[in-house]
C-alpha cells in the first residue's frame, strides 16, 4: 500500500495516506462492501479473514451483514496489535528504538535526486532537519508519515473491533514492529525515507478508501506494486515474513478447535504471499465471501 498503504496496514502509529484536498463528506462515499474470506479445513475448522484499513475518514461506513454474522459466530479476535489504543505503550516503544547519536542531516539521507521530494514532504510536515539530529532514519520516515496524514485513527476498524468486546489474541507488539524497523539496514532504511517522500506528492488516500471500501482487491494491489514495495528486502521484512508468521498463528488457533475472526491490515490480504493464498497452501478451503 505503496508505501503509507503499507504502513497504515502495519498499525504503526495508525499512519495513513496524505492529500491536501478534505477528505469526501460521508454521503459520497460507495456502499460498503471491504473483502472478508471464510476458511474451511477438513476436520470442520472454521474462520474468517479480513482485509483492515487503519483509518478512515468521519462517515465511511464499513460493516456489513456479511461482516456482522462472521463476527458473531466467531470466538476470537485475531490482530496486529491487541493494545492498539494504549497511546503511552506505542510512544513508549518508539523512542526506545527510534533515537540514537547524533546523525547526518535528514535532508542528505536520502539520493539527490530524492532530496525535492523529500524537502516538500518535511515543509508540509512543518519539520526541520533540527527534529531529526538523533533520530533513525526509518522513524523518521514514519514521523513524516504521521505528520501529514488526514484520515482519522480513532475511525480505523481495528479499533472498532477491539471494542466489541470479544477475546482477543495478538500476533505482534508495539515493539515487536518498530523492532522490526529498526533491523532494516541503512540502505533499506533510506529506501523507506525516499519512498515516503515520493508518494507523499500523490493524491491517492480517495482511491485507496474507496478500493478497500469495495473490495477492489485488483485496484489495491496496483498500489501496493509501486515504490519502496519493489524492494525486495523490503517487502520481505516488512509484509512476507510477516504474513508467514501471521499464518502459522492462524493454523494453531484453527487446529486448537478455535473460530478466529482474524483481522489485519489489507495489504496482508493480497497476491501469492497474503493470507488467503498461504492458508490455502497448507490445505484450508479459502473462499471470499464479500
């Protein structure tokens, strides 16, 4: 989801797209009807898979009567983060990762022909290279990314979720992910920070909202095969190896007789390496039913 899909999708900091334009009023917004998957296994295992999006503007409807039966027969929430809203816990675990010895000017780490890009991204951010002399690299491109997003956080649909009440399993932590970050090496590092900037000039928040809100698997893939995403290393750290670990979690709670009702972000929903297509490698009848 080039690259703020993506780490809107991870539930780091609840980042979301940018766009200078207000987002739609909620009356223009199309019906809802975001991608959910049910899963069958030979033993009569059941779940459900569903493609999250962090956050939303104020009026996108989202639930369904689809959703809302799957939800109901199952017995257990699977997330990203089960603490999503422990504001204290997230910054806590940033700044144990995010800060380090003085470093280089945020604005020459990056190639020259990022640095533009890269400069009108920290001006509508309103930040300097002065925020930034101890900062990683890699925190400081989800900072830029937290700066200059528009959709609201307190609207994402993990968070509506978490609130139903239903017991909850987590797959990762807070630091688990900024972890994860920080194992990036320099040069990866500096892809994310490049990547940021260059989709930070696109006006696309509207037509991811309204892909996630259809269902429109095709149109977010498209998205998600731009920019940093090229990147193996990156894919693979931040989105593979994730989706590798997210499915082998799923695998024990259906083995254990469980009916989870497993929602992450939708990029992890996507292509050969999401969830679908590695639940259904291991044998599970996977069917999308919305």
């Amino acid at each position: 989801m080039m690259l703020r899909f993506l780490l809107a999708v991870l539930g780091v900091l609840a980042l979301a797209g940018c766009q200078s334009e207000p987002p739609k009023p909620a009356r223009d917004w199309p019906s809802p009807s975001p991608a959910l998957w049910q899963v069958t296994g030979m033993n009569g295992e059941r779940g459900w898979l569903f493609g999250t999006i962090h956050a939303l503007p104020d009026g996108a409807k989202w639930q369904t009567p689809a959703f809302e039966k799957a939800f109901a027969e199952s017995d257990v929430l699977m997330v990203e983060i089960g603490n999503l809203g422990d504001a204290q816990v997230a910054a806590d675990a940033f700044q144990a990762f995010a800060k380090t010895t003085p470093q280089p000017a945020l604005s020459t780490r990056v190639a020259p022909a990022d640095r533009p890009a890269l400069a009108a991204l920290m001006s509508e951010a309103r930040m300097s290279d002065d925020d930034f002399w101890n900062i990683k690299t890699w925190a400081a491109a989800l900072m830029l990314a937290n700066a200059v997003r528009d959709s609201e956080a307190g609207n994402g649909v993990d968070r509506v979720l978490l609130e139903k009440g239903k017991p909850v399993e987590a797959f990762e932590t807070f630091a688990g992910q900024f972890a994860r970050f920080d194992g990036l090496a320099p040069l990866q590092q500096r892809d994310l920070l490049a990547g940021i900037a260059h989709e930070a000039a696109l006006d696309r928040t509207d037509e991811r909202i309204e892909a996630w809100l259809t269902g429109d698997l095709a149109t977010l893939e498209n998205q998600m095969n731009q920019g940093y995403l090229m990147s193996p290393a990156l894919r693979e750290a931040l989105l593979t190896d994730r989706n590798h670990l997210f499915a082998a979690k799923v695998v024990a709670a259906l083995e254990q007789d469980r009916t989870p009702f497993v929602a992450v972000g939708a990029a992890h929903m996507l292509r050969s390496d999401g969830l679908p297509a590695l639940l259904a490698k291991r044998g599970y009848e996977v069917k999308r039913i919305q």
